[in-house]
C-alpha cells in the first residue's frame, strides 16, 4: 500500500515532545523525515526513563526518522541546515522566537525563494506578546492553561495530569495543520506558515471547560452523575458510570437491589447526586465482597457501563487490544523488543522502525545532499558534524 505522505521530506529541527510527534505522525503516514539535533542529542534523550542514547520519550517520537547530528551554530552548520531547508517540503521547528532567524531557516528568508514551502512553527506562546519569550514545559503550560484547575481534586488542589499531554495534544494539533497546509498547497500551489503555540493548543483543547463555566457561573468540577467512579472489588478495582436514570437502574439489576429504584435519596439523577456519598458507601460494601470477574460478568449481563481499570500491561493484554494488533513489537537496538503504539488511523499508517541513535545517518544525509567524502570528513573532524559509531 503507497501510503498519503509517501515521497513527501520533513525536515524535523525540533526537540523535545510536540515537534517531533508533529514529524513523526507525518513519517507513519509515509513521510521521509530527517531529524536534525545537536551533536549532544535532542535534550529529550535523557528526559524520564531512558536507557544509553534513548529515552522512552524519545523512540516514541522518532521512530523511523534518519538523524544528522549537526551544530547549526557554525557557519558550516548554517550552510547545511540551509541547503536541507530548501530542498524540504515540510520544515518542523520549535525554537524560541527568533532562533530560526538567526539560524538562517526562518520562513520568510526561505518562504522568498520556495514559496510552496510548508513551515510549522511550534513555540509555548505564540511569536509575539507578552509571553513570547517565556519558556514553556508541558508542566509550566497545564499550569497556566487551565489544565491543572480542570484536574483539580475534590478538595480543590489543582494537579498536574499524568501525562505530557500539553505537548502531546500541540503535536497532534501542529500535525493537522501541517495536513490542512499540504491540501491547500495540492489545491491552490501555495504553501502556508502554520503557528501552534502550546497555550492555545491547551485552551482548544479544553473548550467546553470555558463553556461550562460561563453557563453555570463556575467550572463544576468532577462528575455530576452518580454513580460514577472507581470502586474496589475483592481483588481489584471498576469503574462504574451512570449517565441517566436508565443506567442505574441496570445498576440495580446487576447487584440486586430493586429497592434502590424506588428509594427517595435515588429516584432520579438529582437526588442520587445529593446523596452521593450514602450511595457510593452502599455500592461499595456489596462491591468488595466478591471479584472483580464475578462483577464483570453481572454487568455484561445487565448493560452497566463499566470498565475494569488497567495498568499498562492489563491494557497491552486486553482482548480487543489483542484483536486490533495495538502494540508493534519494535526492536530498538540498545534497549531491546518494546511494545510500541503509533497512531490509531488505518488503514495509513507504517510499521514501526527503530529511533535513531545520534547522528546515525550522517554521513548518508550528507552524501544525498551531494557533499564529498574528503568534505564529510573534515565536517566531522571539526566537530560541526557527528556520526554515530565514530
């Protein structure tokens, strides 16, 4: 199968989560992506978990993707990263405003001379105002974003999600752009300079957040359902989710307890979210006593929405999971077989290969790029270029 992307080359000069995811679901639609880093590496090699040159971060990311290992910071460096620039399609950077510029592959000086060039610029806050400057880790923007006090607990205290997922949703969003620019270029020969800041990809993100809030008066905060949450069984926990009157009644059904149907504290969704708490307190103790499959089973049976909850290896070994092939068996030299889970699109999207160590194709970037050997070579010797292994 020739995939969407296929033929299409992405210069990926990003580091760090939101600009590489952006280059890498392009590569699992069948893009070519070079990335470009430091001779020290994308900083995101030694971020969380990682092992040797890679981090979990990091193979997630740039799977498939060739590496040049380059400090664009010299003139030799700046030539290079120039004349890759020009012979792209898609360019992909999240420098701070002004770095590209100074850098020589900022998209007015090579929109001048490709105008068909698509460039996507990922920053924390957008290019200019106020916040321009200010740095911006995933941690930094669901503070100041929303996401913290959207996750806040029922105690009021904002936490920070588990998950980078500021990032994350910024890469998916900045991918999309990239997309949207790629059709209007097929459609009207024009290329686009497509901005994603991470705060507003955050605030897009979170839209009905604002929307409830405005209507109500105040952001209602947790379920305003009951029951609805995650209960203890015998050897395990479930998560149980009412969403009308129906619902709980199947609930009744399940655990045997007609008489809930008819009780005054939970007649209907109201009054069961007033007496919230004596529900869950009954549920509880009937729940606990007996396992979590016993309790499964009843509630297949009854049509309770339910779902036991899962770590990662519960869910890599869910019966769907299985059914859908969700987890690519990826070999990453270095590390070893990994569970890997890429985009959830078919039928476009690639099989996984390995993430590059730094500045594993170098010298073969370089040669396509029609650099000698006698040139590769000094490059290397000067410390402008690196090559995995020498």
């Amino acid at each position: 199968m020739i995939l969407p992307y296929t033929g299409l080359r992405v210069l990926d000069i990003s580091q760090g989560i939101a600009g590489p995811y952006c280059a890498h679901i392009l590569w699992q639609q069948g893009a070519d992506v070079i990335k470009v880093e430091p001779p020290a590496g994308d900083w995101i090699r030694s971020i969380g978990v990682s092992k040797g040159e890679h981090s979990a971060y990091g193979i997630q990311n740039s799977a498939g993707k060739k590496a040049l290992a380059l400090d664009a910071r010299t003139k030799d460096g700046k030539k290079i990263l120039y004349d890759m620039a020009m012979q792209a399609d898609v360019i992909v950077q999240n420098f701070r405003p002004g770095v590209a510029q100074r850098l020589g592959v900022g998209y007015e000086e090579l929109s001048k001379l490709k105008p068909e060039l698509i460039y996507v610029s990922i920053s924390g806050y957008g290019p200019d105002g106020p916040y321009a400057d200010a740095p911006a880790t995933d941690s930094v923007m669901q503070s100041d974003s929303g996401l913290m006090f959207s996750n806040q607990d029922e105690q009021g205290t904002p936490r920070r999600m588990g998950v980078l997922v500021a990032d994350i949703m910024t890469g998916l969003y900045a991918s999309q752009g990239a997309a949207t620019a790629l059709y209007q270029r097929l459609a009207r020969k024009q290329g686009t300079h497509v901005e994603v800041s991470l705060f507003e990809a955050c605030a897009s993100f979170q839209g009905m957040c604002f929307l409830e809030e405005a209507i109500a008066g105040k952001r209602p905060f947790g379920s305003v359902s009951a029951p609805n949450g995650v209960f203890d069984t015998l050897d395990g926990k479930v998560s149980i989710v009412t969403v009308h009157t129906g619902h709980f009644h199947n609930i009744c059904d399940a655990m045997g307890r007609d008489e809930w149907k008819t009780d005054p504290r939970f007649i209907d969704n109201h009054n069961r979210f007033e007496n919230r708490d004596a529900l869950r307190e009954e549920m509880s103790q009937q729940l606990r006593h007996h396992s979590t499959e016993h309790w499964v089973a009843l509630f297949k049976k009854h049509d309770v929405l339910h779902a036991v909850v899962r770590d990662y290896q519960g869910v890599l070994n869910h019966p769907q999971a299985l059914h859908l092939n969700l987890a690519q068996q990826l070999d990453q030299p270095g590390v070893g077989m990994l569970p890997y889970i890429g985009i959830p699109i078919h039928p476009h999207r690639r099989p996984v290969e390995s993430s590059p160590r730094i500045g594993e194709h170098s010298i073969e970037i370089l040669e396509q790029l029609g650099l000698s050997q006698e040139t590769i070579e000094q490059l290397i010797a000067s410390g402008v270029v690196k090559q995995a292994g020498r």
